[in-house]
C-alpha cells in the first residue's frame, strides 16, 4: 500500500533522514522506534506531506500521493491535538461537519467516542474537562471517525500511566484488526510495540537499521537494537571540542 525508496531530508547541515526505504503492506501495523532524534516525527511528516522531502519518493497504492491519500487517512496525535474552544463531539466529528449534516456528524462521533469507552455524557464536554487518558481516546475517536484506511499514531501513550497507556495499546490494536486499516506507529514505548506491531522498524542515525516481525526482535542480532528494547544505556557520543 505505502512505499517510501532513498528518502532524504536535511535541516542545515544535519541529515534527519538519509535514503530511507520502508513498505507497508495493507492491513499491516507497523511502528518505527528509535532514538530520539533519529527521524522518526520527520518521517511522519514527509509521508503527510508536512515535510517536502529533498529527495526520495513516497508512492501510495503505486502513484505518488495526493489529495486522494488526504481523505482516506486519520491521526492521533502525540497529545491528542483537541481543539480547547469545541466540545468533544465537535472534535470528533472535525472532518465529517465539511460533508454530512450535523445530526449524522454528532451521531457518528457519538458512536466512536462509545467505541474508545467513552459515554454520550462526554460528547459535550470541553477538553479542559477531561483527563488525559481521556483525551487520548477523544483523540482516538476523531483518527477513526472517517473509517479511514490508514491510521497514523505519534506516540500514542506518552504521559499515561501503565494502566490507561495498555487501554489505549489494546484499543488501538482492536481498532486495527476490525477495520483491517493500515497503521503507522511511531513509539519509545516497548509495550506498546509488543502490542499494536506486526512488524517493527528501527532508525538510527536517520537510517533503517533494522526491520522485522516483533516476534523476531528478541532474537535479532543487532546489539543497538537489544540494548533499546532492554533499556540499557549506551555509552554517549563524543563532541567535538571548540
């Protein structure tokens, strides 16, 4: 469905991404780890179209991405992005005001908020009023509201704790496998790989330095890659003096 070849992109003198090559197959779950720093958020972007890319090429169901990508994919962002000034069904229904009658939209968004554990209740409320995990799912909502075919997902549990950050993982994987949607997880957290990936990527450096099934990750010979999944510390890069 999705495939990146020789992507590259530089801010100044610093190489993000250099000649970066990934495919995603449809219905497939796949998360980019990594560093931070290694150019997994740019990545995202350059397959949005928030970054234009200095050279590769990115090519969605073989033609190069345009408008029609635009309508068929849906996001959670790192911290849910609600808008503060609209109720939460508003949120939720963002994208599907510009097309259908407000009853159907909040009908909808009602309906997706329900999917994510969420009660008719919040459908009014502003976000100030929620918690975070209930933002989160909020956020979850609004990715799905459009059944889109690809999700994308920028770290999905960053500022939960381990309880909400595994009903966010589990729902997300659920989501996932009912809708057969294609999805891009970008993540520091191991538990949410072994949860939502059928296949795992690893860049370093701006590069992809390794790629396979998250059963193979334990066993995977790289040593940076083991050390990342284990936590253990590596020894820091030495700056070069004045």
């Amino acid at each position: 469905m999705l495939a990146v070849r020789g992507l590259c992109k530089s801010f100044g003198a610093k190489r993000v991404l250099d000649r970066v090559d990934l495919d995603l197959s449809s219905g497939e779950s796949l998360v980019v780890i990594g560093g931070s720093g290694t150019g997994k958020s740019v990545l995202l972007r350059c397959i949005l179209g928030l970054e234009v890319p200095d050279a590769g090429s990115i090519m969605w169901n073989g033609a190069p991405i345009g408008p029609g990508f635009m309508d068929a994919f849906g996001m959670l962002f790192q911290n849910a992005a609600l808008f503060d000034s609209l109720p939460v069904w508003r949120n939720v229904a963002f994208r599907l005001l510009r097309t259908m009658p407000k009853a159907q939209a909040r009908a909808i968004a009602v309906e997706k908020l329900a999917r994510v554990g969420l009660g008719p209740e919040v459908a009014d409320l502003y976000p100030a009023a929620l918690s975070g995990g209930m933002r989160k799912r909020a956020g979850l909502a609004r990715a799905i509201a459009a059944d889109p075919r690809v999700i994308f997902f920028d770290e999905p549990t960053t500022g939960l704790d381990p309880i909400r950050a595994a009903t966010i993982n589990a729902l997300i994987r659920d989501i996932v496998d009912e809708t057969g949607a294609t999805a891009i997880t970008i993540t520091h957290d191991m538990s949410s790989v072994r949860a939502i990936a059928d296949r795992v990527a690893l860049l370093d450096q701006g590069r992809l330095r390794w790629q396979g099934g998250v059963a193979e990750m334990d066993t995977a010979a790289d040593d940076y890659l083991r050390d990342f999944i284990a936590g253990r510390p590596r020894p820091m890069a030495r700056v070069p003096e004045a």
